[in-house]
C-alpha cells in the first residue's frame, strides 16, 4: 500500500538501565491503513506502543505524526495531535457510567473553561449537550447502544474493550493504536471487532494493531511489521510477512507459532 504516511517511526531505541527494549526500529504506517505490529511475547511491540504515545521516553530516535514531532511531548498534548489508543490492560473508570467513560474521552477537544463550566454560561451548556449526544452516537457505533447508564464496571469485557475504543474515538484521533484489542475475547466476538475495525477504517480512521492472533493481523492488515528481542526483523505485506524465514525463526517454539 502505497499510502502517503502518516505516522513516521525513525530509528527508535529504548533502553531500562543496561536493559535494550528497543534498538534502532523505524516503521512508516500509511494515511488509511490497518498496520499490524506482532512479535512474540517480549518483543517490545508495547514499548514501542508507550514510547509513541508519551508514556515512555526515548532514548534515541524520533517520532512524527503528518510531520509534527512526538517525541519529548506529554501523553494529553500527543493525543490533542490526533493520536489516541487503548491498552492491553483495560483502563476504563470502573465506578463512573459507560457514557461517562466516553464523555471524558471529548476532554481534549472541549473549549469551555472551568469559568464557563462554573457560571453555566449559554456556551458551556450547548457543548455540554454536544458531548453527551456524540457520546451516544459513538456508544451505538461500537456496538453498545443502550447501556449507557450501566457502569462500566458492571460491563461484560467483551463491552469494557468497545467502550474503549469508542472512549478513544471520542477525542477525534487521525490514528488509533490498539494494544491486543481481541485479547480474551470469543470468536464470534473477535470477528465482531474484526468488522468494527474495517468500518473505522472505511471512515478515514488509520488503525495501528497490536494483536496476538497472528491469524487475525494477517487476514485484517494491509501491512505488518514483526519484532523480536526489540529489533524489526521483517515489514511488509502480510503474505511475504509470514513467509520470512527470520519470522518463522522467531515464532519457533512459542505459543504462537
């Protein structure tokens, strides 16, 4: 896919102490592409995910998203640029309801102040209206069109990982990064999210997949990028991917293989 890109990946490298999670990676993720990053377990795949977006800095390299550096910025001001994720471990506030979760996630595009919030001026009532509405939109987008009021605590997981997304979705990303969205989840469930991502890509959305399910990254993904030990070992489409002889060298032994 010869995409212009969108988010450009130069020469990263992330160390802990003596420790080299990461070493010397670039990878080039195209405007409206699924872009799969697999590896086995302790390949850096999630480094690499916290170094974009601001939860880790990096040692070495630079990070751009349509030409604006990342790198050295704070997660809230990574994801105003447009670029907004989920995470292995579900991160949702269990305590508040499921449209709440997702009304947090408009935050970053809010205009009215703590002083218009206060004073309920006419402007900050109107945007308080247009979050709670797009909320909804995005709820039944995802699939969780009447629950609403249930707390996302209370949500079966399958619901807790499309409230994420659709909490991620809330803060108009260009780019959305998905750490094992499928994780746990059953069949007929993981093609029900299959379908959801491929319809936020038909709507202009470039998705960048982190995903165990090898089976579901080659069948999903234009492109695909393979770690191992912190280093990209192969790119590329997904069929010539899984024929490289230094990925069925890595998958070797290891419960994905």
């Amino acid at each position: 896919m010869n995409a212009p890109a969108l988010l450009q990946v130069s020469a990263v490298s992330k160390r802990f102490g003596g420790l080299a999670a990461l070493e010397d990676v670039s990878l080039s993720v195209g405007r409206g592409e699924i872009y799969g990053l697999i590896g086995p377990n302790g390949a850096g795949k999630t480094t690499l995910f916290n170094c974009m977006t601001g939860l880790y800095d990096l040692s070495a390299g630079h990070i751009h998203l349509e030409g604006v550096p990342l790198h050295g910025r704070k997660p809230h001001h990574i994801v105003e640029a447009g670029f907004a994720r989920t995470f292995q471990n579900i991160r949702l506030f269990a305590n508040m309801t499921a449209l709440e979760n997702v009304m947090v996630g408009r935050h970053p595009r809010t205009r009215a102040g703590v002083l218009g919030a206060v004073l309920r001026t006419p402007g900050a009532r109107a945007e308080e209206a247009a979050i709670h509405n797009r909320a909804r939109e995005l709820m039944e987008y995802v699939g969780l069109k009447n629950k609403g009021r249930t707390l996302a605590g209370h949500l079966s997981y399958g619901d807790q990982r499309r409230l994420e997304i659709a909490r991620a979705l809330a803060t108009e990303p260009r780019l959305l990064a998905l750490d094992e969205p499928v994780a746990g989840m059953n069949p007929t469930e993981r093609r029900q999210m299959s379908d959801l991502f491929l319809r936020l890509r038909a709507g202009g959305l470039t998705l960048l997949l982190i995903e165990h399910d090898v089976k579901l990254v080659m069948d999903l993904c234009d492109r695909v990028a393979v770690l191992d030990y912190g280093r990209k070992i192969a790119e590329g489409e997904p069929a010539l991917v899984q024929r490289d002889p230094a990925v069925i060298a890595a998958y070797l032994g290891g419960d994905e293989a």
